[in-house]
C-alpha cells in the first residue's frame, strides 16, 4: 500500500522549505523505517526503499516547481527505468534521511540520483533513475519542460556512470522475452 500520509506529511514538510533554484539542487528528508516498512528479515523492504525514494522525488519536485508545472500544463512524471544498490541495512525504528537531486538530462530523460544515509554517516542504498515527462502525445523533451519551469535548460555534464548506465539500457532487448 503507498504510504499516502507520509506523502502528505512530506508534501507539507517539502512546502515550508525555501524553494530549490535549480534541478540539480538536492532535497534532503528525513525518514523512520517503521515496523510496516521490514522484511522478513527485520530490515528496510527494497520495495519500500524505492516507495520512499518516490516520496523524496515527489518533495524534490514541488520545492523546484516542477510539480505546479504538471499541473498547469496537465502533464505527468514518469519512470523510465532505475537501477539500485543496496549496501548498509536499515533496521527497524532506525532514522535516516534521502538525498534527492536531479544530476542531467538528454533529450527525453532527467537522471535522478537519490541517496539514503544512515545517521553514522554511511550511505545505506543509492538509486538511479531515468525520467520523463509526458503529456497526450508521448514525451515533452527536457528543454520544454525546463523553458515552462523558467530555469536553465542546458544540461551539467553528463557524468560517465550515468552515461555508460544509458547505453547499456539502449541495447536491453524490448519487449523481453516471452519465455521467461
């Protein structure tokens, strides 16, 4: 089940703060890992680390208004594609926070690089994402969505992981195999 009261709690939380002036600003949260977000294992779900990546995306995207332009336009957010690691455990009742920030852009996707930190200062799991922006007609371009959002839409560098990450999804086969 989303987690829809700490959507709005962080939604809410995300409005008090200073606006973001650039994409490539990072939102940071804070969260608890609750008794509803463990394994089996007593330990952070990896679905749910990636529910609360949603969260600190969603909150990244209302301080840096992107999520007033969506709505003004009538466009949508979507994913594209991610790949995670996961490297520290996250136990029940720990507290940690998520970093969140956009890192560069192409010409249909904004890579999202989000970051979960434990409180002794190491990074539990770091996730990559490839998003889109859409509307009726398939995907608005970066430089589009930026223009509506009056911010700078020239791309940072794109760095070689993201880069090499991009390609690789190019060659991935699609739809995939029906035998599997």
């Amino acid at each position: 089940m989303f987690p829809i009261v700490r959507l709005i709690k962080d939604v809410f939380l995300a409005s008090r703060q200073p606006p973001l002036t650039s994409l490539t600003d990072v939102h940071v949260s804070h969260h608890i890992c609750w008794p509803h977000d463990l394994d089996m294992f007593l330990e952070l779900n990896n679905g749910r680390a990636l529910t609360l990546y949603d969260l600190g995306r969603i909150a990244m995207a209302q301080r840096v208004g992107l999520v007033a332009v969506l709505q003004r336009e009538k466009w949508a957010m979507t994913m594209a594609g991610s790949h995670v690691r996961f490297r520290h455990r996250i136990k029940g009742f720990e507290r940690f926070e998520v970093r969140s920030r956009a890192v560069c852009w192409d010409d249909k996707f904004t890579y999202i690089e989000q970051s979960m930190w434990k409180k002794d200062g190491r990074c539990a799991s770091h996730a990559l994402y490839r998003a889109a922006v859409t509307d009726k007609d398939g995907i608005v371009k970066p430089p589009r969505v930026l223009d509506a959002m009056r911010m700078e839409a020239t791309s940072p560098p794109m760095p070689d992981w993201i880069k090499n990450w991009a390609e690789a999804e190019a060659t991935r086969p699609w739809p995939p195999m029906q035998d599997i």
